[in-house]
C-alpha cells in the first residue's frame, strides 16, 4: 500500500518514521500541525483531550481544503 502523505503528532513520532522510511517513500513526511506538536493529551487533564481534539479538528479541516485543491 502506498500513501501521499504521512503525519506525525510529535517530533519524536517524526524521527522515528524518518528512520524506518524507505529512501524510495513516495510519500511526504509531515509534522500533522506543521512546526508545532500535538501535545499528549494525557498530561493536561480533562481539559488536555478537549484541547487537542480542538486542535486536531481544526487542521484537518485545513488539510481536507488543501488536499482537495491538489
């Protein structure tokens, strides 16, 4: 299966999909929110998920617009 596009939450998750990416991938490797990271919503409470549902919602709204006009 090949894909376009791949998307890590947290530069942590991006080094290690750099590491193991074929030197051939296809595929664009991103961080999902650009230069900053999805913060791990497990230290920030209740609160925490809500805000990074917010987050994730609002770029993928963006990214959905960006997609379709390519």
């Amino acid at each position: 299966m090949l894909f376009d596009h791949v998307y890590a939450m947290d530069r942590s998750n991006f080094t290690n999909l750099s590491a193991i990416r074929p030197s051939n991938a296809p595929a664009s490797l991103d961080l999902f929110l650009g230069n900053a990271e999805v913060p791990d919503p497990y230290y920030g409470g209740l609160d925490g998920f809500d805000h990074v549902l917010d987050l994730i919602t609002a770029r993928m709204e963006t990214l959905f617009e960006q997609l379709i006009a390519t």
